[in-house]
C-alpha cells in the first residue's frame, strides 16, 4: 500500500455537513483499492471532531433548557441557523488534517458565542 491524500471529501446526513481537508489514505499501487491510514482513524476522527465543537449546556437542576458553554447564559436554541467551524485533527505518527463542520448553531445574546446547541 502506498500513501495519497486527497484535497478534500464530504458527507452529509440530515442538516450536517463535514468536510475533512488534506485527507490521507493508502492505496494499493496493483488494484487500487484504498484504505484508512489505520483501523482506529474513522472513530478518532469523530471523537475529535465531536470534541473540538464549541457546544452549548444542558441546565437541567432547575428545569429544561440550555446555556451559553462560554458565560452561562440562557440560550434560544429556536433561533438556530447553520454555522460552519473548523477543526484540527491529529493522526497517529504526528499526521494532521483539517475538517470544517457546517451545522445548525446558535449565537449567545450575552458573549456572542456561536455553539451547538442540538435541538
């Protein structure tokens, strides 16, 4: 197998799109099938992708709703639009690549935070 990388793939469910950047792969010089650059990549990917998210709290000890990560202000996840961030990502060996995340999002009226929020 030998290594390649493409500029850039994109998938998408539902209202979330991720693109991950200078992404590495190997590909067999005989039959060209490719594969991950390792087994544990794809759920390393997700689990930093899903940490790097700026993301809103859960309040729940007094009743439903959801604060601001940043200042703890109450947040109006009904006014949610799609937002993109960007994200690095680190590889086993010292690899890096880039994803940027397009999903819905909302703006904190008290320090202007833009974070996920979920539905």
């Amino acid at each position: 197998m030998q290594s390649a990388s493409a500029e850039s793939i994109k998938g998408a469910q539902g209202d979330v799109t991720v693109t991950l950047l200078d992404f590495p792969y190997l590909v067999c010089p005989q039959c060209r099938s490719k594969a991950f650059v390792d087994a544990e990549f794809p759920s390393s990917v997700l689990f930093q992708l899903t940490e790097g998210l700026p993301k809103a709290t859960a309040k729940r000890l007094m009743g439903k709703g959801v604060v601001c990560g940043g200042c703890g202000t109450a947040l109006d996840t009904t006014q949610q639009q799609a937002e993109e961030f960007g994200v690095p990502l680190a590889l086993e060996g010292g690899q890096s690549l880039r994803a940027s995340a397009r999903l819905p999002a909302v703006r904190c009226r008290g320090c202007n935070r833009v974070q996920v929020a979920g539905k």
